[in-house]
C-alpha cells in the first residue's frame, strides 16, 4: 500500500494512507481474516473519516474533489465512506471489496477492480452491489479481470497477478484523472 500511496504522489495526487491494522502486516489469509474480525469498527471508523478530513484540510485546494482508493477490507471502508460523508467524497476506487449498503446519499462515481477467479467475495455479494449502486442511479464501472483472484493486485499476495495489476492500475488512473478533474 506505500508503494500505491507513492505511485499516487508521482503521479501528482495529494495522499494520506491510514494504516487500518496498526501497523500488522497478515502472513495469509486466514490472519488477514483474523485481524479483521478483532478490528474494533468504531476505532477504524473514526479513522477513516478523520484521514479524509486530514486530507482534505492538508491539500492545496480543500474544496477540490477526493478520491479513496481502498483495496479488500479497505475496499470496503471506502465504499461505506462514500455514503457516510457524501460532500467529501468524488470517487472510489475499490479492489476486490463490497459493501451492503444503500447507497442512497452519496454522489460519488466508482471503480470497482474484481478478480474473475475470486474466492474470497461471492458472486450474490458482487452482484448485490452492483444492483445497490444501479438502484441508487449511482455511475459506476466494474472490471472483472479475467485470470484474476482476490489480492492480484497487491505485489506481497499469494495471488498477485503483475499484468492484470498493470492494467487494473493504468484504469485507475485514467478514473482518477476524470473523476477528479474540476469542472
């Protein structure tokens, strides 16, 4: 993720990167699950706002549109952010991660990178977002990359698929650029 935060940067993006484990790093999957269910969701909701709100008050232009860019469990953060604080977010990038939720406040765009091979996030929960984000007339772009598992795009997984990354990675900046272009 400081590679990402660091690619961001060069590409001429403000950027703050909340570290939502406290600095633990998961040796597999089944430690990445369990630092998830011990996470204390107040602690890490607060967080997530209070990065965003630190972002924004650290960029040149406080008004200028924001962007999260979340992958999995952080994925899923940057989706209930949209919806938790609408006027601050323009659009969300997330990697192989879903959410349940209306999405009925936000006015955010969306990027959402899936693995065609994921076994991690089920069908019904992809599909529920889609039709989520479709009944909230909300713009979005779901890419499932063909060849792809959950965690391709994260050079330190298991699952890390370096070309689907490359073109994951290339869509998303192209999303950036448009999305938080101010009109």
């Amino acid at each position: 993720m400081k590679r990402r935060a660091d690619d961001l940067a060069e590409a001429g993006f403000t950027v703050l990167a909340p570290d939502l484990n406290d600095g633990k790093v998961a040796a597999s999957q089944t430690e990445a699950n369990e630092a998830l269910m011990s996470m204390d969701v107040n602690v890490a909701a607060s967080l997530v706002q209070s990065s965003l709100r630190l972002l924004r008050a650290a960029s040149r232009d406080a008004g200028a549109p924001a962007a999260v860019i979340g992958f999995a469990a952080g994925a899923s953060w940057a989706l209930w952010l949209s919806e938790r604080l609408p006027d601050q977010c323009s659009a969300i990038v997330a990697y192989y991660g879903t959410q349940s939720i209306r999405f009925s406040d936000t006015t955010a765009t969306y990027l959402l990178h899936f693995g065609q091979e994921d076994d991690v996030v089920p069908d019904d929960e992809l599909a529920m977002l889609g039709l989520n984000l479709q009944v909230a007339k909300r713009e979005f772009t779901l890419h499932t990359h063909a060849g792809a598992r959950h965690g391709f795009a994260e050079a330190e997984h298991l699952n890390f698929n370096p070309a689907v990354e490359a073109i994951a990675w290339r869509q998303t900046l192209e999303f950036l650029a448009e999305s938080l272009r101010v009109r």
